[in-house]
C-alpha cells in the first residue's frame, strides 16, 4: 500500500506542477507534452493499485475485525486518491489542451488581420499614387507655404492696390 500511495503523490506533484495554463504557446504545449507523459504512466499506477487491493483483501483475512477496519479504511482512502489523480489528470489535459487551442486561435487570427491590414495599406498606397494623384498634387501645391518673403511683399496696400 506504501508504493502504491508513494507512486500516487509522487505523479500528483509532477502533475501540479506541471498543470499551470499561463505562458506563452510554447511553454503551454511543453506542459500539456508532459502531461500526456504523466497519463501514459497511468496503467502502471493502476497495476499498484490493483495488486494492494487484491493483497489486502487476501491478508485481511488474517486478521481480527479492528485489524481488517483498518487495512480496508488505508485502501479506500488510497483509491479515493487514484481516482481524485485520474480526474485531476483528466482536467489538466483538458485545461493545457483548451489553452493550447486559444493560443493557435489567437494567432491565425492575428494573421489574418495583419495580412488583411497589409493588403488595405497597399490597396490605399495604389489608389493614391495612381488614380488621385492628379486631384492631390493640386491640393499638396495650394497648401504649401513659402519660406523666402521680401520685405516688399511684407508691406501693406494702398487702397489702389499698390504697395507703400
């Protein structure tokens, strides 16, 4: 029964540690990685917990009722602990497994959008420099501002329109 519930915490701790969804893609996927690792270890934890079952059950027989209470009380306890680690596992895979599923989401569609704003930009870049340029040059010339005045232009009119 010793082994067994070592092998059960000793898996269980890998798997708490291993369990956080936070993180980039890359570090999630790892996580899930190792899980799947951990639940590929499943069957021999399993083989533990079978073999203690089977053991107690043909020792108890030796022993007086307190005695067989006991020992029945250690494997109940210890497969309430194999299962609360099947349904940890199970909601660890799931939840590394969800995590890695949004992340590759989140970035086809951000690809999506930055393809989609790439082809806007070169959609605006085209129909500026080629269709309105004859209607822009016009406007960009009227706005310019000149940097170079004399100090005639400076002076104020007459009212026949003349300088002073």
């Amino acid at each position: 029964m010793s082994a067994a519930t070592d092998w059960i915490h000793t898996v269980h701790d890998q798997l708490a540690a291993t369990s956080d969804v936070t993180g980039d893609v890359l570090s999630v996927t790892a996580r899930l990685q190792h899980v799947n690792e951990l639940a590929g270890l499943m069957p021999e934890g399993h083989a533990l917990v079978e073999a203690c079952v089977r053991a107690a059950a043909m020792v108890s027989e030796d022993f007086d009722i307190s005695d067989q209470h006991s020992l029945l009380d250690g494997v109940v306890v210890m497969r309430t602990m194999w299962q609360q680690l099947q349904a940890d596992l199970i909601a660890s895979q799931q939840s590394l497994s969800d995590t890695v599923q949004r992340w590759n989401d989140f970035e086809e569609q951000y690809h999506t959008l930055d393809k989609w704003l790439l082809n806007v930009e070169e959609s605006v870049k085209r129909k500026i420099s080629i269709s309105d340029m004859d209607e822009i040059e016009p406007l960009v010339k009227s706005y310019e501002v000149s940097t170079v005045y004399s100090t005639f232009d400076l002076l104020p009119m007459t009212e026949s329109g003349s300088k002073l």
